[in-house]
C-alpha cells in the first residue's frame, strides 16, 4: 500500500512540474516579460539591470527552476494589467470560489444520491422518468443557458433571487464569508445551482446504474429474507455499497467544478477566481493565467491523490490485493 | 439496398423509439437550415443596407408590438433574430464538425500508433493524455485561445478566430479518441490477422491503416457523435465567455452573449431563442448518439 501511495505521489508532482512548464513557457515566449513591466522610457541600460536583477539572461533550466521556486513560495509575479502582486489578488479572490464550489458540490452530491437512489428504486415510477429526463437536459444544456435560463425565472420574472454579485459579505480578516448574511446566502443559491447541475445529473446516473447492480446482489436479498423494512435495506445495506465509486467521482468532479465556475462566475459576476482569470485571457496578463494553472493543477492533482487514498481506505478489498501484489 | 435498410435492426430500433426520430428530424432540419442559410432565412442580418435601427428590440411576432416581418424579434441593432439564428447555427454547426474530425485524425492516428508501436512512444502519448485528462476540455481550450490572442495582434486574431477555436477545441479533445482506440489497437495487434499479414511481408504501415484501422473504427463513430455534441457546447461557451467567435460572425454562443446584455431591459427574446436553439441541436444530437451507441453495441442495453 505504501509504495503505490509513493507511486502516486511521485506521478502527481511530475503533473505539477510538467503544468509548471507550460506556465514557464507562457512566461518565456509570449512577449518580452522586460517590455511588459517596464515603461517607454525607460533606457536600455536599466532594462539590462532589470534582466540582470531578474536573472533573465541565466540558462533556461536554472530559470526554470528559479520560476518553480518562486511559485512554490507563492512569488507569482505582478499583473500586467492590475499592477498588483497576482499572490494578493488570488488571496483576495480565493474565498468567493471555494464557497461557490464547496455549495454547489454539496446540492450536487445530495440531490444526485438521492435522485439516484429513487429512480433505481423504482425505475417506472412517474417521479423516476422525470428525474431521468431532467438528467438528459443536464447533460445537453450548455453551462451558461442553465445560468441565463434561471436568472430570467427567478431574477426577473418573479424577483426573488440577485441575479449578480455576492451580496453582502463578512470580513473575517483572512477570509471573506457570504455564508453569514442573508443577501450572502441568497445570492449563492441560482450560482451554485448552476455549477452543480451538470455534477448532478453525473452522480445521479451513477448512484442509479450502481444501485441496479447492489439490488440484484445475494445480500440484499438475504436482508430482505431477513424480514428487515424496505427503507432500512435501501438505505442501509444498499446505498451505503454504492457510495465508494461515488465519493472518486465526486471527489474528482470537485476539480472540474472548479474550472466550471469560470463560466458560472461569468454568468454571475460573481467576484471569484474564474471571473478573474477569464479576464486575464481577455487582456493577456500572462502573470495571472499562469498562477491560476499552477493552483488549479496542485488542487486536481492533491484531490486525486486524496481520492486515491481514500479509495484504499474506504475499501478493505484494495488494500488486501494491493498488499498481496506487492508480497509476490 | 433501400428494402435491406428498411428491414434492418438499426432501422426497426430507430422507428420504434419517437424520440430517437423527432431528434433525427430536429438534427436534419437545423442542418438544412444551416447548408441553405443565404436561400432560408428571411434576412441578411450581415447586409447593413437592409438592416434598420428604427427596428431595434421588435418582440416576437404573437407578443404586442411584434411582426411577422421578424418572427422571433429583432435585435439591439434590428438584425432579424430568425436569421441571426439560422446563420448562428451554421457557423456553430461547422466550427464542430471541423473540430470534431481534427480531433477524431489526431486522436485515432496517435492512438494508433501508441498502441501499434509501443514502447516508449506510448509512455510519452499516454503521460501527455493522462495530464491532459486530469483538466477540463474548456480550460485547455481557453488556454489556447489566450496565448494565441496574446501573440497574434487584434485584427489579424478576428480573421483567424474559427481557425483558433477549432484548433483550441480538437487540441483539447483529441484524447477521448486517442485512449480508446491505443486500447483496442493493442487488442488487434495480438489478433491472427495481423500476424497472417506480418509473414505475408505486409508493410507495417499497410498493415495499420489497410487492416487494424477499419477494425477500431466502431467505437470511433461512438466517440465522433457524443464528441459533436460537445464540441457544439464548447464552441458556444468560449463564445459565451467572448473569446470565440467574434461578434462579426456570430455563432449561437456569441448571439446569446449578445442578447445577455438585454436581459434586464426585458428583451429576452435576443437570448433565449439562440440559447432554445443550441439545446435543441445539442440535445437531439444526444439522443441520436444514444441510439447509435444501442445499435453498435447491444451488449450495453
């Protein structure tokens, strides 16, 4: 078990680094980094310095590894465009994502088990069907038209919910939280709808094809015979086995949710990551597309390695092959 | 020939579903549309001579204070948004089939060749494809939108646009052929008549494209319609997201942009019937490759 974590872990670093050469390459051959920072009137003589300073002029391989040091220590350059530290625009930003993404995980995996569960349950049922064709229109609905379509229910037919922004936020110092005002809350509901539905209707497919496979299994029928209710046997005996491949798949849709807020965040205005790196794209400010790949890269790769882990965890049987293969 | 198909299992399992034959109906219609464009739709949303501004944000024609002369409304300039949307489709519609068969060549070859050739090629294919995968198709295409657009200067990146995004996009999914297809090519490779043609004194080369490719090429055709549908998404939410298709020639992505801005001044016709469109197109090019996935492969029912 040990050395596949080892393994594991050794493949993850190489995808950071391999991300972080993209990163270094953007850096290197779009645009000369001195014209960017400089201005027109600044003399040769002090670009040189700069590139000097900067250690411009050194070989490509120490560069590089002075440009994987410098993002390790969170060092990401200024924005072109801002004229601010990247690493304190990201800080800034941070906080409106991952609430984003923690509440749209959370309405994704709870209505999708659920949704899942029924329709395998009873798969002729009249609320099943609907929740089947609500998954077909999951998958077929362009992110932002799910976006677009709510925001013109319940923003401005009916009025009930902001159609932008994060409403009013609390400052806690290291982190700012929309969770502890009502506009704060209200204004998470239509994003993180948006974000979630397509994870959704993915769990949900999923938890049903699994829970055809459990029912059908010895040992439900043996709880059954053992006289236990129906609910209990559901929920109890059957959910509980189909839940492993669905925490892997959550865990690694949390990843794609995440790149997904970009178009989330632009339907939404809502003042995150993705709003800010979509910007960057438009303007080319370089600094920042490269600081958001690397955090995007170390946060698909950390949460793979922790699904990987918890696979393990969660299922004796992995651990007991994995152990005997290692001993032959 | 036409009594053979109509006798045959593929068509019996298309009669039998409605679905499957409203989407293939919805899928043909819009592709008409699309090829015939300049002779279908109403206006020329693209010629100024015709287009008027006194005729800006005209609602559909069943809603007060709309005409027939513009079903679906009009836009913020008085572009017809019938129109708009036929030659929105048509511009969606070819920036996925082009993406689409580059990534489907791309993929299929490098796939081919990994699992032909292997060693270390296929260490060096598959690392690339593992990282690949481990990020969403749109960041990697947003990615290389954004360089290509911090490289090339403005003017010449609107003319270039289509050829960008198709390249974003089919660079960004080459991956879903390439895996399936090194798979099954590495099953091939070990078969009887791979072996009969190497002592036959076959090149290699034939023996890949003449004998292994027409044998994966089943899954392939899976891949290519699932693919189309998500190439169309794609295309629009880069669109969408203003670094597709630019507003000069507008896809279904750029019109709802467009009309997003209008929202709130309750001209909701400019977005909702491009983005009505997309799902409809999108949604029956689902279904049918659902279908086509039942035929192919039984098995899965």
């Amino acid at each position: 078990m040990l050395s596949l974590l080892i393994q594991r872990l050794v493949q993850s670093v190489l995808v950071v680094l391999a991300v972080g050469l993209v990163a270094f390459c953007l850096f290197q051959f779009v645009g000369d980094p001195i014209n960017n920072m400089v201005g027109q009137e600044t003399t040769l003589e002090e670009r040189q310095a700069l590139r000097d300073r900067l250690g411009l002029d050194r070989p490509v391989v120490l560069q590089f590894y002075q440009f994987v040091v410098n993002m390790a220590s969170g060092n990401f350059g200024i924005s072109y465009r801002l004229g601010r530290p990247v690493a304190d625009l990201i800080s800034e930003r941070l906080p409106a994502t991952v609430e984003l993404a923690f509440a749209s995980g959370v309405f994704a995996f709870l209505c999708g088990v659920w949704m899942g569960a029924v329709s395998a349950v009873s798969p002729h049922s009249l609320i099943s069907r609907v929740f089947m064709t609500t998954s077909l229109l999951g998958m077929s609905l362009p992110p932002f038209f799910v976006g677009l379509l709510l925001i013109m229910l319940f923003s401005v037919i009916l009025g009930w919910l902001p159609s932008y922004g994060r409403g009013e936020v609390v400052d806690l110092g290291f982190w700012t939280t929309g969770l502890l005002t009502l506009s704060g809350l209200k204004a998470l509901i239509l994003p993180s709808i948006t974000l979630g539905l397509f994870q959704l209707t993915l769990i949900m497919r999923l938890v049903r094809s699994q829970m055809f496979e459990v029912l059908h299994s010895d040992y439900i029928k043996f709880a059954r015979a053992r006289g236990l209710s129906e609910r209990r046997v559901i929920y109890r005996h059957a959910l509980k086995n189909t839940l492993v491949p669905i925490i892997t798949v959550t865990g690694l849709q949390l990843g794609s949710i995440l790149a997904f807020s970009i178009i989330t965040e632009t339907v939404f205005q809502w003042p995150g990551l993705g709003l800010l790196f979509i910007q960057a794209v438009h303007f080319g400010d370089i600094p920042i597309m490269a600081a958001y790949l690397m955090l995007v890269s170390v946060i698909f790769v950390t949460i793979n390695f922790i699904c990987d882990v918890l696979y393990v965890l969660v299922d004796p049987r992995l651990r007991v092959e994995h152990s005997t293969s290692a001993a032959m | 020939m036409l009594a053979r198909i109509l006798d045959s299992d593929a068509f019996y399992s298309f009669r039998t579903q409605p679905l499957v034959v409203v989407a293939a109906l919805i899928a043909i219609v819009s592709i008409l549309a699309a090829v015939f464009a300049p002779w279908v739709a109403p206006h020329n949303p693209f010629d100024l001579s015709t287009v008027d501004l006194m005729d800006a944000k005209l609602p559909p024609a069943w809603a007060e204070g709309g005409s027939w002369t513009y079903p679906l409304g009009t836009d913020n300039q008085g572009r017809d948004i019938l129109s708009a949307v036929i030659y929105g489709t048509r511009v969606s519609l070819l920036v996925a089939i082009l993406a689409t068969t580059v990534a489907m060549v791309i993929g299929v070859s490098l796939g081919l060749l990994a699992g032909f050739v292997g060693g270390r090629i296929d260490t060096v294919l598959m690392r690339i494809a593992d990282i690949q995968l481990s990020f969403p198709a749109i960041l990697v295409a947003l990615l290389i939108d954004g360089v290509t657009r911090t490289i090339l200067p403005r003017e010449i990146h609107h003319e270039i646009a289509i050829w960008v995004i198709i390249m974003a996009i089919s660079l960004a999914t080459w991956v879903q052929f390439a895996r399936p297809v090194r798979a099954q090519t590495m099953v091939e490779k070990r078969k009887d008549y791979v072996l009969a043609a190497r002592l036959l004194q076959i090149s290699p080369t034939r023996i890949l494209v003449r004998h292994v490719l027409l044998n994966v090429l089943e899954p392939v055709l899976v891949i290519a319609t699932v693919g189309f549908g998500l190439s169309i998404i794609n295309e629009a939410t880069l669109s969408f997201l203003g670094v597709g298709m630019p507003v000069s020639k507008p896809s279904l992505g750029t019109l709802v942009r467009n009309g997003n801005d209008f929202l709130f001044s309750g001209a909701w016709w400019m977005t909702i019937f491009p983005g009505l469109a997309l799902l409809l197109l999108v949604l029956s090019i689902n279904l049918i490759g659902d279908w086509i996935r039942d035929v192919l492969n039984p098995r899965l029912r």
